[in-house]
C-alpha cells in the first residue's frame, strides 16, 4: 500500500504538468530553436544530442506541425504557435531528430 501512495501523486503531478492548451506564442522573428527551447524542452529533452526517434510517418514538418497544433494525450495543443514559426518548430523539430 505504502508503495501506491508514493505512485498516485507522482502520477497525478506528471499528468498535470502539461495542460490541454498552451498560452505560449513566440516572440516575431524566433527560430525554431528558440521555440522548441522556450515551449517543448521542459517536457522533451534532448538525449544524444537528438530531440526525438521519428518514424517515417512522424519526420515530416507537416506531422509535427500537426501535433503541435493539435497537442496529444499528455502534449498540449500550442494556438499560438503559426505560420512561419510553426514550420521553423516542425523543420527545426525534424532536423534534430533520427529516425526509428
């Protein structure tokens, strides 16, 4: 029992540290590199140097476009991010990640 009562609140914490939708929206001009740092590294680490192992259906700027828009099970949904700073996110997501 003592362990369930450690697990709960460590996964009620995890499941909340990421809501719905975000608020966050670039400053004009921020590189893809700077977006992923400001809004997605809290919760996406780089490991060896990569962000991400990609499938061939995931490494595409319009699939992570659409994830970002659209957030995912514990991924929020980013309004904010559009146009040209969402396709540097999605390039620069791409880029930096190897494939599966």
């Amino acid at each position: 029992m003592k362990k369930l009562s450690l697990v709960i609140p460590f996964a009620l914490l995890a499941m909340t540290g990421c809501s719905k939708t975000s608020d966050y929206a670039p400053a004009a001009g921020a590189t893809g590199e700077q977006i992923f740092t400001a809004a997605c590294a809290e919760c996406h680490e780089k490991t060896d140097g990569k962000i991400f192992e990609l499938s061939a259906d995931e490494a595409s700027v319009a699939a992570i476009s659409k994830k970002v828009s659209e957030g995912g099970m514990m991924m929020p949904s980013f309004p904010g991010i559009k146009g040209e700073a969402l396709t540097g996110l999605s390039q620069y997501v791409v880029e930096n990640s190897k494939a599966k």
